[in-house]
C-alpha cells in the first residue's frame, strides 16, 4: 500500500493565510506544493505562513518553490514567513543560509522568527549527518537532467509546451505510483528502444489526451479541471 508523500492544510488568518505541510518535500511534490501556496498566495491579503513542522524530507527542488514564492509575494507586497520548522527543514535552511529570507522581514517588517522543533532522538546534528544530507541534496539535484529530457520527448513527440509536458509527467507519475525521476528514466530510455510499462503507456497517453482536450475547450465555457492530489 502506498503512504501519502505530501498534506497541506489551508485556512485564512485574518489578512494572512496559514499553511501547514506534511511528509516529503522533493521534486516529486514540488509541483503539487507549488500550486497550493501559489493559490494561498493570490487569495491572502498581506502573504501566507508555513507550518512545516511535519515535514520529514526536504530537498532543494522544495527549496526552490519556496524561493520562487517569495520572490512572487514580494513583486505582490506581501510576505511569506515560516513559524515552524522540522529538523530535515532545518538542515536545508541552515545549509543553503536562507533560513532569515523567511523570519518575516519584508514590505509589512511583520513576522516572528520560525519555531524549530527538537526532537530528542536528533537533537544534536553531527558532521557525518550533514554529510549524508549534502549527499541527499546533490542526489535529487542530479535527477533533473533527465526530467528535463524526458519533458523535451513529450514536447517533441505530441507538440506540448513545457508546462503542459510537466503536468503530463506529474499526472502519470502519481497514477502510476512511480518516482518521478524513475519514470522520465524509463521515458528516456524507451527512446532508445526499450518498451515501457503497459501502465505508464496508458497513464501517459490518458494525461496527454487530458491536456489536449483542456487545451482545446471552448472560450466563454467552463473548462472543466481535475483536483490537484498530492503524490502517493
């Protein structure tokens, strides 16, 4: 059975709007997490707080999606503050020293410093653990070449642009239950003449044909949409 990787939590409050996130941050989800604070974004007034204290993986394609949304609320006046940290969201923080691009300060100077959970089994972090999470890092980093290939076949292979080829990918790999990495690989490869799965076949062929007829609904009706879903 497949465990949830990603869970987020929306309310308003007052003029601002809390976020609470739990489970994997990677570039499997930075899509789907993307959207969410994107869209808490544009409905707050002053900018949203994270709650990421239920975050247990963190990498940098997440940190990337944070970077990007407070440069976005910026260009909008507002701020996007974190209050609460996990230790594997500590640990990105501390080593990218971006962790007080979020404590608040900002076009409204509001905002309090993030509280950060200790955990009494992780309490101390050792050189050895930030080592093996350098290693975590530069792993995800290395998966993105071959994302990006496989998003320039489908762009090739059935004239898609380039955010619809991501939804595509994201679409088959979360019906599929399938590393997003791990299924542009095979994408890939299948260029080269190897077969893909029955399964991916079908979920990719569904997904494209999901955004071409999006594509082409009419103008001045409602275009009907599929809820975002977090990876499982």
């Amino acid at each position: 059975m497949s465990s949830c990787l990603l869970v987020t939590h929306v309310h308003p409050d007052g003029d601002r709007i809390t976020v609470n996130v739990c489970g994997e941050l990677d570039i499997d989800t930075s899509e789907t997490l993307r959207g969410v604070l994107r869209e808490a974004l544009s409905r707050s007034v002053r900018g949203i707080d994270l709650d990421l204290d239920g975050v247990s993986f963190c990498d940098c394609s997440a940190l990337n999606v944070l970077l990007a949304l407070r440069h976005r609320a910026l260009e909008q006046d507002k701020t996007v503050t974190i209050h609460a940290t996990s230790t594997a969201v500590d640990r990105l923080l501390d080593l990218t020293c971006t962790r007080s691009l979020f404590d608040g300060s900002g076009p409204d100077g509001q905002g309090t410093p993030a509280r950060r959970t200790r955990h009494p089994d992780v309490s101390d972090v050792t050189d050895e653990d930030l080592r093996i999470e350098v290693n975590q890092l530069r792993r995800a980093m290395q998966t993105r070449p071959t994302i990006d290939l496989a998003r320039g076949i489908l762009m090739a292979s059935f004239s898609l642009s380039s955010d619809e080829a991501w939804t595509v990918l994201v679409a088959a790999s979360q019906n599929t239950n399938t590393k997003l990495h791990a299924l542009a690989g095979d994408l890939v490869t299948a260029v080269k003449g190897d077969a893909l799965p029955e399964a991916v076949q079908e979920q990719l062929s569904s997904a494209v044909a999901r955004v071409n007829s999006s594509s082409a609904a009419p103008q001045g009706g409602p275009e009907e949409q599929e809820p975002t879903q977090a990876a499982n």
